[in-house]
C-alpha cells in the first residue's frame, strides 16, 4: 500500500539506449522459453492416455509409433518404471537398438526386483549382443549425458536459470536428446521451484513498491515458463505475469498496454486489489483521471489512495467542491473510523 499517485516510481531508465537493450534481451528469453512445449510433467500430458494409446500400436506391430507414444509417457511421469520396458520393446523391434538397450538400462536401474525383471534383462542382454554384432554401430546418443547432467547442476546452483548454457537450456537439450529415468523428474522439479522462487521474488519486490528496471520485470515471465514447461505450475503465475509485464509498461511509459495488463491481473487475481490500484495508476498516467476514479471507487473505495484522487478531481472542478472532499480526507486521515 505504499504506491502514490503523486510519485510513480515505475519509471524509464534515463538512458534510452539502456531501455532498447533491456527490451531487446527480454524479447531473446521470450523467444528461447516462451513458446516452447512443455518438457516435463503434466503439462506434457497424461501418461496414462500415452501407455494405452502406445499400447494399442504395440499390439498393431507400429513399434515406432508406439515408442513415441511411451516416450511421452516417461516424460508425462518419469517415475514410472514400467514405461521404460515398454519402451525398451518398442524401440528394440523397431530396431532403435541404441535407444533400446538405453531404456532398458534405465528400466533395470529404477527395478531392483519385480515380476517382469528377470524377463527384461534377458532382453537387454539380447540388444547389446546385437549392438555389438553390427558391423558398423551407430553413435551412442547417450554418451554426452553425464557432462551435461553436470553441466545443468552447475547452472542449477549458480542460479543460472535462462539463456545459453542455463539449467533450463541444459534440460531442454537433455529431453531432447533422450534423457530418461525417475532423475528426469527430479531434476525438473528442482529447475521449477527455482525459477518459481526467482519469479515470485521479482513479484513480491514490485508488489511491495521497490523500484524495478523493465529488465528485472521483463524476466519474471520467462521464468514463469520455465517452471511450467518443467512441470511446476502455479495457479496465480498469469496473473503476476500480467502484472509484472503492465509495470515494466509503466517503465516504457505504454500506459493503454500498462492499463490492459493491469486488468487482466485484475481478472485473474481478483483478490488482490493492487492490481486494480495499479490499472487506475495507468489510467491517471494516460490523462484518464476521471476514469481512474471510477475503477478505485469500484474496488477501493476506502483506500487513502482513492481519497486522494477524488480530492484531485474535485478541487479541479471547484475550490469548494475540492476544499469539502480534502477536509474528509484530512478528518478521515486523522480519526480513521474504528473497525
């Protein structure tokens, strides 16, 4: 509540330079991020549907098209142990050798015993001596794994979250080279809840009034995306996002985009009645005042801040008028009515 009409802290950097560069790196990690599907998690899918609907191709011969459909499914919920057998088959008849007697590893690692292990690891046997028998054995698409699961907890615990070689980038790569197993999940549950931390450390900041550079707000929406596509969601994240993204607006001095980001938070969070203080701010700063006024007195109207603006408003239209509006603002100030 510490946000004043009279001293709007969102403000340009002075340097117009500075401000380019800030929103053309935003649009960078915009591209990289926001866009892109969702690497795991429920956001790819539902394991379930992918088992049964590989299932069904399995049992039609379409081995190929079946291991497509379980590899969904190991990403939809790599704590499945199961699905990386139905994997391993499916691409061992498809003759994905490689992949297969990698799926099967994975499989015998997460299955330390089980009814169908027994059966497994003869079949992994069986596609190793295959591998070997070729003559000439494709290139193993698993033998950059272990630098670059390092590489994503060295980026992990630098806090290196966006851009080239961040955890983020380093996922995305590892998912879509064929990283499989339960540590998949782990270690998208890590990246997520850090950059959801990160996120709503930027919204928590901006909330509380501290000056932010659009670049700093600019960030908290890639972020955001990187926790969805790693599986961990928040409820309100479009809300803040919207927030975040009319307050670096506010920066650019954009006041109808500002005013319609606002709103949107608005709608989304109706709880929080900042983000109705702030459309209202957007709107002042656009000249609206009037219609700022009537957004405030529909939601706020007890808060100190709407009292200080229909003051505004009405020692514009007449001294009188203003002079009666400013003596309850005074009063009200003074001897706030009891609760």
């Amino acid at each position: 509540m510490a946000s004043e009409f009279r001293a709007v802290s969102w403000v340009a950097p002075p340097r117009r330079i500075f401000r380019f560069a800030s929103a053309a790196l935003a649009l960078v990690l915009l591209a990289s991020v926001a866009f892109a599907d969702p690497l795991v998690g429920a956001g790819v899918g539902n394991a379930d549907t992918f088992v049964s609907e590989g299932s069904k191709l399995f049992n039609k011969k379409q081995y190929a098209r079946a291991a497509e459909q379980f590899l969904k499914a190991t990403r939809a919920n790599p704590a499945l142990p199961q699905t990386y057998a139905q994997l391993a088959r499916a691409q061992l008849l498809a003759k994905e050798l490689q992949r297969a007697c990698y799926a099967y590893r994975v499989y015998l690692k997460s299955v330390p015993d089980g009814p169908d292990r027994k059966k497994a690891a003869a079949e992994s046997d069986q596609c190793e001596r295959q591998v070997k028998g070729l003559k000439k054995p494709p290139e193993d698409p698993t033998k950059g794994f272990v630098d670059q699961r390092a590489a994503f907890f060295t980026a992990l615990d630098a806090k290196l979250l966006l851009g080239p070689g961040s955890a983020s980038d380093t996922l995305k790569a590892l998912v879509r080279e064929g990283f499989l197993g339960p540590e998949l999940g782990e270690m998208a549950q890590k990246l997520g809840a850090a950059a959801t931390a990160e996120a709503e450390s930027v919204h928590k900041r901006a909330l509380s009034g501290e000056k932010l550079g659009t670049e700093v707000l600019r960030s908290a929406r890639p972020l955001y995306q990187v926790a969805q596509d790693a599986g961990a969601s928040a409820a309100d994240a479009k809300g803040k996002m919207a927030f975040l993204d009319g307050l670096a607006e506010l920066n650019e001095k954009a006041w109808k985009k500002a005013e319609t980001h606002f709103a949107e938070a608005a709608k989304l969070d109706p709880e929080n009645k900042e983000y109705v203080f702030f459309k209202g701010l957007a709107l002042v700063q656009a000249g609206e005042r009037v219609a700022a006024l009537k957004v405030l007195e529909a939601d706020l109207k007890d808060d100190p801040r709407t009292a200080v603006l229909r003051a505004a408003l009405a020692l514009g239209d007449s001294p009188v008028s203003g002079a009666t509006e400013l003596e309850k603002l005074l009063f009200t100030t003074r001897y706030p009515p009891e609760k």
